[in-house]
C-alpha cells in the first residue's frame, strides 16, 4: 500500500465507518478489514492520527485499528505479520512529537506506544525511554503531560511481564547512568569521584552536612565504581587494555585496608542502624515498614536499600578484607541495640561467610534463645533474627534443625507475623530447596497456614498481600495434597479478595498464582471451585477485556491446570473455551499453553469438545500454518494427532481439512526432520485407528496428484521408509510399524512391491521396543500395558493427576500400548503366508535382506 495515494482512500474509509448508516458503516469496516494486512497500511493510520485538523472521530477510529494491529501483526511469528522495515518507521513515528490536543486519544496513543514496548523495548526500541525522559524535562505544559502519560503506561506495562528475562530487561531499561555507557572516559575521574563520596558519607566530614539525597547519589558513585565490569582487569593480565588496568589501579591505591575497614563498620553501625523514623513506623505501621524495608523503593533513590546494596557490592570485591571486620563486630557487640545491623550485615553476606561462620552452632547456642525472648522491647530483635535465618537457610542450615526452627518461629503479634511471613519467600518453602522434607514440615502445617490466612485478612497493602499469597502458594505447593483439610477458609476468602482488587491487576495475578497451586493442591476436589474459578479464568484469558494484558499467561496457567485436575466436563467449563479463538489468533508467546489447553479437553471429553468447536479450531489452525514457524507448525499437528489417537472416527472427521496438506508434505519429501516426524505421526494415526477415512484420503489425493491410489501409495511407503530415522521416540516407530503392517494381507502388487522396506520398518521398531528376559532369553514389548494400577508414591511425589489418570486409560486402548508388535507381525506374516501360499510368500520373503530376516526370526521365536 503506498502511503502517499492511499492516504485519501483510506481516510474515506475511516470517515464512513464513524457512520450512524449501517448501510455506509458495514461495507467501510469490511474494506478496512481487508487492509489490516496490507504493507504500508499501518503507516497511513499514523499519519491520520497525528494530523490534528481530521475529525476527532475518525483519528480516534484509525488509533483503535492501529492498536488492535498490535496485537493481531506485531509479533514477528504471527501471520501476516508487519515487517520490520515498517515497524521501525512506526516506531520513530509514534515518538516524534507528545502533543495530542484531545486526551481521549492521547490515552489510547500512549496504550498503543506501551503495547510495542512490552514486545520491543529496549532490544528493538532503545531509544523509547531516553526519548521519553527528554521529553519530560520540556517547558511546555502539553507536551510534558503526554510524555508523562506515556512514559507511565510503558513503565506500567513494562514492569507487568512476569519471566524473569523480561524482568531483568526491565532492571537494565530502569538501574541506565553515565558510568554504564561511557566507563573509559571516566576514568581520570575515579579518584576524586572516591575522595569525595568516601570523606562526605564515611567520615567526620559529612557530619551535620550532608542530606540523604546526597548520601545517596553518592553512595551510587561509590558502588558503580566498584562494581563496573569495564574497570576489572582479565584473568591474564596481558589480555587487558591500558585504561583497564590504569583504572584498576586507581582503585587498589584507594581502597586500602584502614579505608575499607572504615566503610565496612560505617555501613554497619552508621547507615544499618533503624532511624527514629523507622521504629516509630514500626510500631504503628508494621505493615508499611515490611513493604518497604522489602523492596518497596528502588535502591536508586532510597536509603536503606542503596546502603544495603553498596555493603553487599563492597563485600563481595573485597571480602577477605571485610571478613574478619563483620566477625570482629559479631564477637565483640557493644550493646543489645547494636545486634539489628550486625544481623542485617550477616545476614546479606551469607553466601560470602559460608567457610567463616558455623551458624549451626551460632543457631542452637544463641539465636534460638533469642527467638524465645518474648519482652516487649525484644521483638525487632526477634524480628531480625527471623529474617537472617531466612537468610542462611538455603546457604548454610542442617536440615535436621529445621523442625526446632519451625516450632519456634510460630509467631504470636502481626508485627512478628509480618517479619515470618516475608521471612518464608526465603526461608524453607522455594522450590528448589532441596534440604526441605515435608514430613518435618507436617506437624506446624495447620498453625502456620492459619497464621498465614489471618495475616491475608488483616493486611491492606497489595504488595504485603502479594508476598502472604506468594507464601501460601510456595507451603501449598510443598505440601501438595496434605493441604486439603486446612483451605477452606481461604476458599471462602479468596472471592471477596479478587472482588476487591479490581483496580489491582498485580495482586489479581498473585491470586491467579495461588489458585494454580491451591487447584493442584486440591486435585478432583477443585471442581468445587468452579462457581468461583471459571468466571476468573474467563475474564483472565478474554483478550477483549483490558486486563488480560496482565492476567492473561497465569489465567492460561489456570485454565489448564484446572482442566488437568477436572475428573469430567461441566457446561461451564466447555463454555470456557469459547475465549480460544481470538487467543490463536494473537499468536502470542502463549501458543505453547494454549495448545496444552486444547489438548487437555480432549482428553477430558473428546466426542463433546470436538462436536462443539473442531470445526472453528480447524479453521483457526488452517490460518495459523500460512505463517507460523517449524516448532509452532509441530505443536498444531501433535494436537491433530491426540485427537485422532483419542477419538480416531471424530478427531479425523473434524481435523480433515488439514490432512491433505500432511499427505502433501510426506509425498513431498518434507525437509525438516521434527515436522515430518510429525507428518507420519498424524497419517500413521489415521491408517491404523481409521483405515476407512484413510483410504477415502488416498482418493483424493491421488485425484490432487492426477495419479492412481495404488502408484500414490507406493510413493507414501517409499517416503515412509526412507524417513523412517526422523521419527525418534520408539512410540511413533513402533506407531509407523504397526501402521504399514495393518495393509497386510495384501495382493496389491505395489504393497507386495514394498514388502521389503515395510519389513525394515517393523525390525527397526522391534529393536527399539523388545527387552530381553535374561532368565528365559525370550523377548517381551516393553511398551505394552495390561492394566491401570495407581502409583505407589512417597511424601516427596506428587500424585497424578486426573488427566494422568485418562492418558493412562487412554494408553490401554491405544494400539501402541495395547497391541504386542511381536505378535502382530507374526499374525500378519502368517495372514498374508495364508493368502499367497507357502512358495509365493518364500519368494516375497526373499526380497528382504538376509540380515533383517534373520533379526527377524529372532524376535519371533518361541511364537
């Protein structure tokens, strides 16, 4: 579309569409329709919304089908997706100017801009935040709202992603200074940078002078200093350039031993120590101080965490120097009140004490007493003892004292309660804490859940509520099942809470996340949640509600872990999946999950799920493998593939449009091995659980192929054959052996012509598949299964869960797992024996390589 002469045509089409005539509206919005996926169209859209003398209406109609673009054309794996050359236009475009006149659209501008950054920033957008900054420090009134309007939804949406990759993305976006970006040219400015910072924050100097804002900044100076990667010499120190090791060297002459044993206790006993501030806060805001000693500010622009940061920077460059200084003021306290930043020093440097300090015996001998001090003026101590045992205990706690640490860490006031509960996010309930045994744990499970439950209740900060729902998720997720007799109440609560953050979409997906765990805990017993859960789902994964930008990948999570834990189908939750279709057609990194989700139906009720909405999934798929990748193409088939495994009459049926195209790219020699993999996996299906359909398949593509059903057979087995080494789970090769020996007997010649490779095939799966019994020396199917026994499991495994239960169900019917492979080529040899006659078979026999057929009488002996 070229941007100059569609612009007029474009434009009238917009105009119409504002239309009150149904009969000028509805052909304007099919036109418009047509060009979402034209080159260039995108384009046009921004030059009419950032031209301020068009009709408000028709600039805010072509934002909101700029927007909807986003979502739809993006993501370069979608379909039809945009090309990169146009998105970078569009994206210098977007950001030329911040001085929309009308705030409707400037809202819906500074949306759109946050939906790109959440896919581009800062790999394919970098100069988005800088720009954004800029723009900020402007005079003009207008202009500084909207840059701060923007900035504000694409930090929003930025600190909304939830991987760790992006979390981290979104660090490096944000800690952006002239240090990190131009470190060499600093250089001749780290000494004075460092006389300065270290004489105004960690001596006499500063006293009664400086201001925290300017302890900060220096503070921050000190530890980009420290830290900066630019300024460390190479291992071999011939490796390293000139300015590497001149600034390595500025370094080592200031940070001498009586400096940093300075700063080391200044740290410590200066800046660790609870302000006046603080303890007042404590005391009548528990809850505030929590939240914010945890994280609530960033180390930027606040004290205590800035301090807590540099310390552990300081200590980790220059740990055997600051050791012995931390031990010294361990063994040598002055006083009582001097134990709280002691404890918080040792605590933050736990990994670097871990060969310095026995805390097993630090522990028994004096931290346990302290936990049992129960006086009034005690319980900050007691508070912080808590936190540096949460501390140590992934890094250096025997597991045999964990039950005497449980016991007596049962918190009796919310402010203690508070300091446990934040205390267990590091404690002993991550998922990889390997010394954690549920057993010990069992005992105090009830108590602790039940503190843990009032504390939800109590607190009214989102992000204390977040981090109490993050723990009850963590204990119910150690605890699996042991958890069913202690969640009622919290059953009972959590609809209040999610009715109560509506306007909170982050505290929404810590509950999201608790109701994983609370499903999976739960197993069957979950669909008693469904009043509750399936509205939740419903909402979190509908994309034409606005919060599914944040509720979206845990509801998927959701939805498919209540569909693995759902013992059968209920109406409601069938309804649930009519969401699905605008989902696939995002194309979304959430594709993966989606899948699981399809799959997860029709093990639960193929024949319903597949009447109901195959034929809308089959058009959905169609689109999807116009443009889609090798892996998502795989993931489309295999869900083709368990339906016609699941239900072979219904699921080949339904799925028949997309058949075609996998007989076309085995007889087309489809070059990448895990897709025709997967091509043989789907028709191999189709030939063993439905021969019928299969054949009326052959028809018509012989048809396609103006050839006969014989010749295009030959060609199919010939391919299959030479294929045969892209399949490699011993499922799928025994699943192609199976398939080819069911066109036996046979007198069709071209079978008979292909007897040969087929008996390659089934010798290849029998060496995959048969074991040995070294007693009788005779040979078994390993992949055979007679019967369905539940798991014997031990408190450390997890049970299965329902759909594990309908997959194994499903196994004793399939073919693959119920059909011995030995006995099948012996019975199908002797049928076509039978049909040819002793010499006539002798003479097919022959055709096959000595070699395989004695491998082959091997495997049939004793039958």
């Amino acid at each position: 579309m070229d941007i100059n002469s569609a612009s007029s045509v474009v434009l009238q089409a917009l105009t119409q569409a504002t239309s009150q005539d149904t009969a000028v509206l509805k052909p304007a919005e099919e036109q418009l329709k047509q060009w979402e996926t034209q080159p260039g169209f995108y384009s046009v859209l921004l030059n009419i919304f950032n031209n301020h003398m068009l009709d408000v209406n028709v600039r805010w109609l072509a934002v909101l089908y700029f927007k909807n673009g986003i979502d739809r054309y993006w993501r370069r794996v979608a379909p039809h997706a945009l090309s990169e050359e146009e998105k970078m236009s569009l994206r210098a475009g977007l950001i030329t100017n911040f001085n929309e006149p009308v705030n409707q659209i400037a809202t819906q501008i500074a949306v759109l801009i946050a939906k790109v950054a959440r896919l581009d920033c800062p790999r394919q957008w970098p100069e988005l935040i800088p720009i954004l900054l800029e723009s900020v420090k402007v005079q003009d009134g207008l202009q500084q709202h909207r840059a701060l309007l923007t900035f504000y939804h694409v930090t929003k949406t930025l600190a909304s992603k939830r991987l760790a990759a992006d979390r981290k993305l979104f660090q490096d976006v944000s800690l952006l200074d002239f240090l990190e970006y131009h470190p060499y040219p600093f250089i001749p400015l780290i000494r004075c940078s460092l006389e300065f910072a270290v004489s105004y924050v960690f001596t006499e100097v500063g006293e009664g002078v400086v201001f925290e804002r300017f302890i900060v900044q220096c503070m921050n100076l000190v530890k980009m200093i420290v830290k900066n990667d630019a300024y460390k010499p190479a291992k071999n120190i011939e490796d390293s350039k000139p300015e590497i090791l001149e600034a390595h060297r500025i370094k080592t002459e200031f940070f001498t031993h009586p400096t940093l044993t300075e700063i080391g206790r200044r740290l410590v006993s200066h800046y660790f120590l609870l302000t006046e501030e603080e303890l007042a806060m404590w005391e009548e805001d528990p809850e505030s101080f929590a939240v914010e000693e945890t994280g609530g500010d960033s180390w930027k622009y606040s004290l205590r965490p800035c301090t807590e940061v540099l310390f552990l920077d300081i200590f980790h460059n220059y740990s055997q120097t600051l050791t012995p200084v931390l031990l010294d003021m361990v063994q040598n306290l002055p006083c009582v009140s001097s134990l709280i930043p002691v404890y918080n020093a040792v605590g933050l440097a736990a990994y670097e004490l871990f060969d310095n300090v026995d805390f097993d015996s630090w522990f028994k001998n004096q931290l346990l007493a302290e936990l049992q001090v129960s006086h009034h003026s005690y319980k900050l101590i007691r508070r912080r003892v808590i936190w540096l045992i949460g501390q140590w205990i992934s890094v250096k706690f025997k597991s045999d004292l964990r039950p005497l640490l449980y016991e007596n860490n049962l918190p009796s006031s919310t402010n203690v309660l508070l300091a446990f509960t934040i205390t267990c996010l590091n404690m002993s309930l991550p998922v990889d804490d390997f010394e954690f045994r549920t057993e010990q744990f069992l005992p105090y499970l009830e108590s602790i859940f039940s503190l843990l439950f009032q504390l939800l209740q109590q607190v009214t900060e989102c992000d204390t509520k977040m981090q109490v729902l993050h723990v009850i998720s963590c204990v119910i997720e150690r605890v699996n099942i042991q958890i069913r007799p202690y969640v009622g109440c919290l059953v009972q609560y959590l609809p209040l809470l999610w009715k109560q953050s509506e306007e909170h979409n982050m505290l929404r997906c810590a509950i999201l996340t608790t109701l994983v765990h609370l499903v999976q805990g739960l197993g069957a017993e979950s669909k008693n949640l469904y009043p509750f859960l399936l509205p939740v789902i419903q909402l979190s994964t509908d994309v034409s509600q606005p919060p599914h930008v944040y509720l979206l990948e845990d509801g998927l999570e959701l939805w498919l872990v209540t569909l693995e834990n759902c013992p059968s189908i209920t109406p409601e939750l069938l309804r649930v999946f009519q969401n699905m279709s605008a989902l696939l057609e995002l194309s979304s990194e959430n594709l993966r999950t989606c899948f699981q989700i399809i799959n997860g139906y029709t093990y639960l009720s193929a024949t319903e799920f597949l009447q109901n909405y195959a034929e809308g999934l089959c058009r959905s798929f169609c689109e999807l493998l116009k443009d889609i990748t090798n892996e998502g193409q795989v993931q489309v088939l295999k869900v083709v593939e368990i339906a016609i495994k699941v239900s072979p009459l219904l699921g080949a049926h339904m799925f028949q449009p997309l058949l075609p195209n996998v007989f076309r790219g085995i007889i087309d020699g489809e070059r990448y091995p895990v897709v025709m993999s997967t091509y043989l996996g789907v028709i191999g299906r189709v030939l063993l659980q439905n021969s019928s359909f299969f054949s009326s398949l052959l028809t018509q593509m012989a048809g396609e192929f103006n050839q006969e059903m014989d010749q295009l057979l030959g060609s199919l087995i010939e391919m299959w054959v030479e294929r045969m080494d892209n399949i490699t789970q011993p499922e799928r090769r025994k699943l192609s052996a199976l398939a080819l020996l069911s066109l036996l007997p046979s007198d069709n010649s071209v079978i008979q012509d292909k007897f040969c490779g087929i008996i390659n095939i089934c010798v290849e799966a029998l060496h995959d598949v048969m074991t040995e019994d070294p007693e009788t020396g005779t040979f078994k199917d390993c992949m055979l299964m007679t019967h369905f026994e539940e798991p014997k499991l031990t408190d450390d495994e997890e049970p299965p869960t329902e759909q594990d239960k309908r997959k194994k169900l499903l196994a004793l019917e399939d073919p693959v797992h119920s059909v011995s492979l030995q006995r099948y080529v012996y019975e199908k040899l002797k049928a076509q024996q039978l049909l040819m006659g002793d010499q006539g078979f002798q003479a097919l026999m022959e055709t096959v390589d000595t070699e395989i057929v004695r491998q082959l009488q091997e495997f049939l002996q004793g039958l």
